[in-house]
C-alpha cells in the first residue's frame, strides 16, 4: 500500500482512508510519534483494556515507584 499525502501550512497531514480502514483508527484516538532517524513511527496509544494481561508473571508487590526515588 502506497499512500502519499501533504504536509499543510498549519503542519497537518491526512492519514488516507485505506490506512484508516486497515489499521481499524477512530476519530478522537490519540497517537504517539516515535522519531526513528529521518522519518517517524505513528503507533496508536492503546487503550488500558488492551494492555490487561501482557505481563502476567509482573510482580504486583514490592516494586519501586517513582515516588520512591526521592
């Protein structure tokens, strides 16, 4: 899929709707933009329920917060 779309004088790009179909966005969903040498990652932030249960052998005592460090 090749999808080519331009900057605008307020510094805004389009994401095209092929993209936008593929990749299941929504309107009012937030993005995180990760330099990566001359270009940029775009990865959708994700949602808490997505993130429930990736590390299921984390320990949830005695870890160090970041309160901690003062």
């Amino acid at each position: 899929m090749n999808a080519i779309e331009t900057l605008s004088r307020k510094f805004q790009i389009s994401i095209p709707k092929s993209v936008r179909e593929e990749q299941r966005w929504e309107p009012g969903q937030e993005f995180v933009f990760i330099p990566k040498g001359r270009g940029v990652l775009i990865m959708p932030v994700p949602e808490l329920d997505e993130l429930r249960g990736i590390a299921p052998e984390a320990k949830t005592e005695g870890y160090r917060d970041q309160k901690d460090r003062y």
